[in-house]
C-alpha cells in the first residue's frame, strides 16, 4: 500500500463532506410559515375591515342622502298642509295642493280626518291606507322637530285667526311701513318692509339701536300701534289668559302685540295659560286635526325605500376597489415573500449556489441547497480525479505486461521463467487495486458486512507480523509485537486482519533498512487499541489531513518504486468505522509514524458507512 498524493474521491472522507445545514433554531417572528399567516390574517382583517367600513360609510351616507330626499319630501308636504291648515278653516279646497305637492315631490298624497275619513288624495283610485299615518297636521299641535318656528308652543305661527287684519288695515300699516323705510333710507338705514301671518307690515333688515334713535322722527312708533282688529283680538286673549290665570291663584297680565307680557310675573304659568288661551281663541280660525298619509309613487301601504343607482354604483365601486387594493397588496406581499425561492430555483436551473442570505426557513433551504451544490461539485472533482487515478494505476502493470509480451511475441524476449515470474507479479498488482477498489465499493454503496466472533487481538497481530515477516526481513526493517493487558474483543477477524496487514505492510513500505516498526496492542475497559509504528521518512503536518484519501501520496510524482495501490489506508478507515471504531494519525518528519486503531470491546450494530454519491455521468 502507497502513500499516494491524489486528491480525495467520493467517500474518501474530505472534509466537509457530508455536512447539512441540518436542524437550525431561529426567531419565530422570521419563520417564513409564521410571516406568511400573519401577512394573510393582517390582509384578511384589513380587507374585512376596510370593505366593512368603507361600505358601511358609504350605504350610511348613500341611505342618508335617500332618506334625506325622502323626509324633505314628507317635511315639505307636511309644511305646506300646516300652511294651509293655518290659512283655512276646513279642509274642503285642500284636492289642488295635494295635487300639486304630489306632483314635486313624486308621492302619493291621502289627507283623511282622524276617523280616517278622506279629506283628498292626490292619487286615482282608493288605496287601503297603512295602520300608522306619516303625521298628524293640526296647525296648533305642531311638531317642533318639523316644524322649528313654531317653538315651544307648538302653535304654527302662521295661524293669525282673528289677528288677520282686513285689507284697509293692511293698506294703512303698508303705507306707514314705506314711508319709514323712505324715512331710513334718507339717514342711511337700509330697511325692507316684510308682511307678517296677519298681514302687519313690519321693518326688517335694520339695525334695532338705529331704528330706536330714528323712531319717533321717522314714524316708527306709529307703525307699532296696534290697529281696532289687532286691538279686539289681543283684548279677547288677554281676558283669555287671565281668566286661566285667576283660576291658577295667579295675578292678572297685560299682553302687548308681540304677545309677551308687559310686567314681570311667573313664567310657566303664565305661558302655559298663554298657549292654551291662544288654542282656544284660533280653533274657529284653523282647519280641524287632519292624519296624512304619504305613500309610494305606486300607492303602495308604506313608502319604499331603495337605493338609486348613482349610490348602488357608489357602494360597488367602492367594495371592487378595496378588493382590487387587497388583491395588489397580497401580490406584491406574495411577490416578496416568494422572491428567495424564486432566487432558489433559477439557481438550481443554472446549477449555481443560490444567493439567499434569509433567516428563515428559505434562507436554510438555500443554505442546504448551497452545502449540497458545493459537495456535488466537489464529488465531481473527486469522480474525475478517481478516474484519473484509476487509469493511471491501472495503466503502469497493463503498459508492463503489454510491452514484455509484444517484445516476446517479436522475439526480443524469451517465454522463460523470468518472463511469466514479471507477468505474474505485474497481474498480481492489478488483482491487488481491484479488489481495493471492490472493497471501497462496497463500504461506499453500504454492502461491507462483519461477521463478528471473539477475538484476540494480540493473538490476531502476532499472525500478521509471522505474515509479513519475509517481506520485513527483505525490507531490513525489524518487526516486532508488543502486547498489554486483556486484549479481547468482538471483531471481523478477517476484516481486523485486513486492517493490521494493511498498516503493516504501508509502515515497512516506507521504513528504510534498519528502521523498525512495531505493533502495539493495548486495552482500556471498554476498547483495545492496535497501534503500528515505524521508524520512517514520516509525514509533513499539512499532508496528515490527506492520508486516508484514495490515491494520495506523499511524494509529488507518480512514482511506483514504493509500490501499493494508494487504497489501503482508505480501506483502513472504512473498516475501522464499520466495527464503530476509529483511525488517528501521528506522525514527525525524518522521526516516524504511528496509526492508532481504536476498536470497542463488543460488537455493535452500526450502521454502515454513509454511501457516496453516484457520480454523474
């Protein structure tokens, strides 16, 4: 066996070889299965949520602008209904504004009495009237939410009964009305005269303190004196209002014309006798309390109510849009999350390492996927330089035994003994690498087995050392065995043997004449140690890492004057692995070598060796 220098081939036991990334530990928060649930449930409730409140912003504000369209609808009907209320005494000339209140607002329009006896109906034939009417019209019961101007009182103000002053009245006031305003416009006042419910002219747009100091010179106090007609009404309610409140224990008041009471008295009763006093004096003035119903445009019971299209196109494009979004979000979320595996993937299409620096799981599977790149490119190196060496040892016995027969069969040589004794020991080299090579074969594809039995080692190295003593002996080097202590244990004696031969046979090989080389066999109480040393050139500290590589040699050319194949010391270390032991090295230069086997006591069942990747072809 040789010390050769060829490189490592497939199970030749470089380093590094046979290394994963294996099970690494890493923050959750960059797990890629954690990331990517989190990503998908924050999009999902975003979505959600966005949709949900997007569409509920837009349905309340679209069913708001509906609803709102159709209660300024009902408000104006019931405004204007209020109005004429207020206006008239009965109901009878009601058809034309239910009419034309229909006609503006797109309703139907019934107006009945509060036995639900039909007063007007802006629609052709009879319809069943809904069991709740939209609103009760009774213009001294208003309600203030519809109806702000009538305040506190509920009364509609523009129900003046028997304030309403008859046209010469009305002509007289007007006339004082424009002549004050003429008055004002002279000193710079802008005024407008503007007719009140009761048909009193009144000064608006003025300020009050410029009026108060022009009043007397401009006639203003004159038009704030109240006519016979306005007179005989507030006499009617002020005996009113004080009759209730004499019968409350109040004091009597004096109302002017704007009804507020000229001197200070309690409020709440005072109003309330105000407000009932009022109701009673304008109920011959006003329609009776009337129920109206306000339908659908096709008569039907109760309003229906939906969404135009403008704000059904409104909602949709708002929910497409949010889902557009989240469709664009989770692609380019997805996009950059699938990016390293991409990378990976166009890496393992051009057979190159995978530029994935992550730490997540993508970033190991690169990392694995890298480790695994690297070793297949280095078991690729390792398969051409096999080869080579191969051939190259196969090619020195093949070149010998070829050229001594083609000098023979030229007759340059004679078929002596000599002739077939070097044709011999030429075929006995190549039987020798084959079978090497068989071996590793073997110990590579996992078919070495052991047959284990008792053994003694010590007993086992004294056959090999009898068995390479003649070669020893023309070596010049001395062979001896040294033993110590229990040295049995269960082994493949054949395989052990094999593996002391090999050690042997590799120390006398290199040991020069008068060298010695030494087996030592010692024990522990779980193991027992075969050690070979020798007295040789030894080995230099950068080469050690190497010397169990197929086909390495120490020296830098190929020569063959030492003999042995470059196998051996490979087979060494499969060997020892197989029976779950292991195989150091020590060696100093110009001092020697030792190769330390170390073997437990009993047999184990270990695995075999991991087999080398097939080469590619």
């Amino acid at each position: 066996m040789t010390r050769s220098r060829f490189r490592g081939v497939p199970g030749g036991g470089a380093p590094g070889l046979g290394r994963s990334p294996g099970r690494h530990s890493f923050p959750l928060r960059r797990s890629l299965v954690v990331r990517l649930t989190a990503v998908s449930l924050l999009i999902a409730l975003g979505s959600i949520a966005a949709t949900a409140w997007l569409a509920v912003q837009t349905t309340t504000r679209a069913i708001q602008q509906e609803q709102g369209q159709a209660l300024s609808g009902d408000a104006t009907i019931y405004t204007e209904l209020l109005g004429f209320a207020a206006a008239n005494h009965t109901w009878d000339q009601v058809g034309p504004k239910l009419k034309s209140l229909s006609d503006q607002t797109g309703r139907r329009v019934v107006l009945t009495t509060l036995d639900r006896r039909v007063l007007g109906d802006s629609g052709g034939a009879p319809v069943t009237l809904p069991v709740k009417a939209t609103a009760s019209v009774d213009p001294l019961h208003v309600d203030p939410v519809l109806l702000p101007e009538a305040g506190t009182s509920g009364i509609d103000p523009r129900a003046a009964g028997p304030f309403r002053l008859p046209p010469k009245e009305r002509a007289d006031l007007d006339g004082l009305a424009r002549k004050a305003v003429a008055c004002l416009d002279s000193m710079g006042i802008v005024s407008q005269v503007r007719e009140s419910a009761s048909g009193r002219a009144q000064l608006t747009g003025t300020d009050p303190l410029s009026v108060r100091y022009f009043a007397a010179k401009c006639g203003i106090y004159e038009l704030a004196v109240p006519t016979p007609t306005e007179q005989a009404a507030l006499a009617g309610l002020n005996e009113a209002v004080n009759h209730c409140l004499a019968s409350q224990g109040a004091e009597p008041v004096k109302l002017d014309l704007d009804l507020q009471v000229l001197d200070e008295h309690d409020q709440e009763p005072t109003q309330s006798c105000l407000d009932s006093a009022r109701r009673e004096q304008l109920t011959p003035y006003v329609a009776p309390p009337a129920l109206l119903f306000t339908l659908g445009p096709g008569g039907s019971q109760l309003p229906t109510f939906t969404l135009s299209r403008e704000n059904l196109t409104r909602i949709l494009a708002v929910t497409g849009g949010v889902l557009v979004l989240t469709a664009a979000l989770t692609v380019l979320v997805a996009r950059r999350l699938s990016r390293p595996l991409r990378a990976l993937t166009e890496a393992a299409k051009q057979d190159r390492p995978a530029p994935v620096r992550s730490r997540d799981e993508v970033g190991y599977l690169a990392a694995a996927f890298n480790d695994l790149t690297a070793r297949r490119e280095r078991i690729e190196e390792q398969r051409k330089a096999m080869v080579s060496d191969i051939a190259h040892e196969l090619r020195n016995p093949l070149n010998v035994i070829r050229g001594r027969l083609e000098a023979a069969e030229d007759g340059h040589l004679p078929f002596d003994h000599a002739l077939s004794a070097s044709l011999l020991e030429e075929t006995v080299l190549l039987q020798h690498i084959v079978e090497d090579l068989q071996d590793l074969a073997a110990a590579d594809a996992g078919r070495l087995r052991l047959h284990p039995e008792p053994v003694d080692a010590a007993e086992l190295a004294g056959h090999v050392a009898a068995a390479h003593a003649d070669r020893a002996a023309e070596a010049g080097v001395t062979l001896t065995v040294e033993a110590a202590g229990e040295t049995e244990l269960t082994a493949d004696p054949v395989r052990l043997r094999q593996v002391v031969g090999n050690l042997v046979t590799n120390a006398v090989r290199h040991t020069p004449p008068g060298g010695r080389v030494a087996i030592h066999v010692s024990s522990t109480v779980d193991a027992v140690t075969l050690a070979v040393a020798d007295t040789g050139a030894g080995i230099a500290a950068a080469d050690l890492p190497h010397v169990f590589d197929r086909f390495w040699r120490a020296e830098k050319s190929r020569s063959r004057q030492t003999g042995g194949s470059g196998l051996g010391l490979a087979i060494v270390r499969h060997l020892a692995q197989a029976h779950g032991g292991t195989v150091t090295v020590e060696s100093t230069v110009d001092v020697g070598s030792t190769f330390t086997v170390r073997l437990p006591r009993a047999a184990q069942d270990v695995a075999p060796p991991e087999p080398a990747p097939p080469p590619s072809p």
